[in-house]
C-alpha cells in the first residue's frame, strides 16, 4: 500500500502498489476522465505529479509520444492510465 494525495482536493487515500494512477484515482472517486479505456489513445486522463514521480512506472514509448502532443505538459505530466504506483507516497493533481 501507500498514500495518494490528490490535488486540488487535497484528500488523501491509501492505494494498492501495482495498480495504475487512473484506477486509484477513479476508485477514490476524484474527477479523472477516461476516454479510451486506458489505452493511451485519448490523453484525457493527463494529470501533473509534483511529488513522488520516482515511485511511479517509468514513461514508456507510447506515453512520451501522447505526452508530446498535448499543450500545457510539463516535466510533471504523465497519463494517468500508463502511470504504475509504486511503494512511495505519491502526490498527483489534476488538471481543471
Ligand atoms: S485514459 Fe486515454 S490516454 Fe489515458
């Protein structure tokens, strides 16, 4: 387990390791959108990461090439369907 800290909300959740941030986020019922299933197709579900990016999944090829195309990502972005947590607290938050 560890601790998901959700930005704006700024609500804490204790989360399964191995499990992807669009799933946590989604069973903790934050507002975290879902176009294509997860597949890395739609970006919907692109959130920043302002602590804990090294506990999470590295960016695979398909994600870096989806992150590229959206405006406004940062050296925090990520997709929250591709992202893996890991055993660190992790603290995300979603884009308005
Ligand atoms: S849910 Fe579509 S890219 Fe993540």
């Amino acid at each position: 387990m560890t601790t998901l800290t959700v930005l704006p909300s700024g609500k804490s959740y204790e989360v399964a390791a191995g499990t992807t941030l669009l799933k946590a986020l989604q069973d903790a019922g934050e507002p975290i959108i879902s176009k294509c299933g997860g597949e890395a197709k739609c970006e919907s579900c692109h959130v920043f990461v302002p602590a804990g990016r090294k506990s999470l999944s590295k960016i695979q090829r398909v994600e870096n090439e989806k992150l590229d195309g959206i405006v406004g990502v940062s050296s925090a972005s990520r997709l929250a369907c591709q992202a893996i947590l890991g055993e660190e607290p992790v603290t995300v938050e979603i884009p308005k």
